[in-house]
C-alpha cells in the first residue's frame, strides 16, 4: 500500500497535480512507484518525468542508465513523458543520490514525487540507510512511498 506525505504547502482541498517525477532504478518496487505515478499522471492529465540517478560517470554506467530510463518510458502510457539521467557522487553514499533526486524535484517543480521504497528494518536499515527517508525530509513538493509487494 502507497503512503503519501502531503508537505506543507498541501490545501485542504482536492490536490491537483499537474507535474508528476517518479524515480527509478529498475527495481521491482521502483516499477511500482512507475505505474502509481502513471495512474496519477492520466487521472491528473499531468505531465510525467522519470528520473534515474547514476553514481558513476562512466560511459558504461551513463549507457545503463540510460537503459533504466528507456525501458521506464516504454513501459508508459501515460503522455508526455519526459526523461532525465543525474549524476550524484558516490562518496557521499546515499545522501548524494537523495540530493540529486531532491535537485531535480525543485528544478523541474515537481507537485509530487514518486518513489519506491526497500522496506529494509532493523541493522540493515541503519546502516544501509534509506534514499526514501532521506527525500522525505529533503524534497519540498508532496511524496508517494510506495512499498514492495507482500
């Protein structure tokens, strides 16, 4: 089941988004978080943008991303539908990757973020850490946290 955080800014009014981002990372969960943002994107008549973050900077990285981000859009119906590959620096870990994903949602004005979430608990959680986590607290527009499957 999805969770959504409505930020600050949220109205008690029925939320119209208009500019929908969905990350990926070519996950199960993030194919989730694809067809929620889709399914909202044509209810909303908004428009869509798919991101993925690299860590590397390499041409065969920069190609597998690119990879993750086309086979998104082709497993779309949902128009238009915009693509964008970022760049964090892996010696920041996940925190480089949640503020480039946190960048791209205040450059693009994104209304709502979509994004899939490990559900990891315990030890892992702590020392793994969660992209998801930190977003909530980093990105200013509303979140949807979508869940793995049970």
């Amino acid at each position: 089941m999805p969770v959504l955080q409505r930020k600050k800014n949220y109205k008690r009014s029925i939320p119209m988004y208009k500019k929908i981002m969905v990350a990926v990372d070519g996950s199960e969960t993030a194919q989730n978080a694809l067809v929620e943002a889709q399914n909202i994107a044509n209810n909303y008549n908004a428009d869509l943008c798919i991101v993925h973050v690299i860590t590397d900077d390499s041409d065969a990285a920069r190609q597998a991303g690119t990879d993750v981000l086309d086979n998104a859009r082709n497993a779309t119906d949902a128009l238009p539908v915009e693509t964008k590959l970022l760049e964090a620096d892996l010696i920041y870990g996940l925190n480089g990757i949640s503020e480039a994903i946190s960048a791209a949602v205040k450059e693009w004005n994104a209304d709502l973020l979509v994004v899939g979430t490990a559900n990891r608990r315990g030890l892992e959680r702590f020392v793994v850490g969660s992209v998801a986590e930190q977003l909530v607290s980093k990105v200013e527009s509303s979140i949807l946290l979508v869940r793995p499957e049970a």
